[in-house]
C-alpha cells in the first residue's frame, strides 16, 4: 500500500507561524539592544556605559547572525545561486549558534549543496541544537547523492532529547494542541524534504539524537 502524504497546512497558516518563530528568535537580542540604549540614554549611569556598549555590540551581532541564518533557513532566497557553497552554510551556522552551549562540528565535505538541501541541513541544525541544551557536541555532515543529498547531524550531549511534538511535525502531522511557533519549524523542515520527494527521521536513544534526510535528485523548492 502507497504511504498517505500528510495533509499540508495552508500556505497563509505556514507564513504566519514561521514570522512567529522568527520574531520569538530576535526577542532576545533586540530586547537587549534597547535595554542598552536605555543606560546610554541615562547620563546618571555613565558608569555603566562601558558595559552597555558591550551589550549592543553583542546583541546586534546575534540580531545579525539570526536575520541571515534566517533569511535562507526560512526565505525563499530568490537572489542566491542553485548551488550554494558549504562554507557560507558554515558561516551562518556556527555565527547562528555561537551563543549557544554545543559544540559545532562541521564534516560537510562537498564544496557546494544545492538550495533545497542546504535549508533542509540549517533547519534540522536548529532542531539538534535545541535537542542538547546543556551543552554537548553537535556533528553536522552531508554528501551530494547524484543530484540530491543525503544529511546527517548528530547531537551529543548530558540529557540530550528529542521533543515528541517535533517529532510529529517532522512527519507532518499537527501535535495534539496544534501547531504554534515553536512545533512550526520542524514542520517546514520536514516540509522541505517532502516537496522535494525526500524524507527526514529522528531518532534518540541515551544522550544522542540523530536526524537523517535524504533529499531525492532535481528536487523542486518552495518558493
């Protein structure tokens, strides 16, 4: 019997969980720009100044590095090449996440992916970061299968889990109370390698989760 492609969610639904994510990510360092800017603003606090300029060099980086990550991760990318190179893809990803407690590992080999598998392997980085959040290591490989590719990424790490509702929505299926911003972005990811005829799995077993897509070769894109 042929497997049942999930029912995917409305187009308008998709854009306005995924500007929900997005804004949920920049809360933080923008918050903390104009927290900056409140001490610079206050000549009382001169003596804080120092640290305040600190702050806002800090935050508008991360504000940067995830306004970049994010423009490719979850844009159409409209102006980038078919092919992108795998050193820009780390670039982004390891400025995306040098806030954050894992260890990066790059071991992606081939000098270029194309864009559909590249936002499929910056999308499945978000869900293995999250997966170790006390920290650990996280092993980011892939290889060019004849026109596709096939993605690996390893999280390591104390506690390491995998949240069930991700799970779900890597399958395309709605968690039992719906989709929100933080289940929509292993939904588009799973998403991504479905309307490129390819598929993702998840599996955890102690203090290590690993997500494998195979992406299938001339896949098509979402926008």
């Amino acid at each position: 019997m042929q497997e049942q492609r999930p029912a995917e969610m409305a187009a308008d639904q998709l854009a306005a969980l995924l500007c929900a994510r997005l804004c949920h990510d920049l809360v933080s360092p923008v918050s903390a720009l104009g927290a900056a800017l409140s001490v610079l603003d206050d000549e009382s606090s001169a003596d804080m100044h120092e640290d305040a300029m600190d702050l806002v060099r800090d935050s508008s980086r991360q504000a940067q590095a995830k306004l970049e990550f994010a423009r490719l991760a979850y844009g159409a990318g409209g102006s980038a090449p078919a092919t992108l190179d795998t050193r820009e893809l780390q670039r982004l990803t390891e400025a995306m996440f040098s806030a954050s407690k894992p260890e990066i590992v790059w071991k992606v080999e081939t000098p270029g992916l194309e864009k559909t598998p590249s936002r499929l392997l910056m999308n499945l980085c978000i869900l293995a970061v999250e997966s170790v959040p006390r920290g650990g290591k996280v092993t980011v490989e892939a290889t060019e299968t004849g026109g596709g590719a096939r993605i690996r990424i390893v999280a390591e790490g104390p506690r390491a889990r995998l949240n069930a509702d991700a799970v779900v929505a890597l399958e395309g299926q709605a968690p039992e109370t719906g989709y929100d911003g933080r289940s929509i972005q292993p939904y588009f990811a799973g998403l991504i390698a479905r309307n490129a005829g390819g598929r993702v799995s998840a599996h955890a077993s102690e203090e290590r989760v690993e997500f494998v897509a195979l992406i299938q070769p001339h896949p098509s894109t979402l926008g």
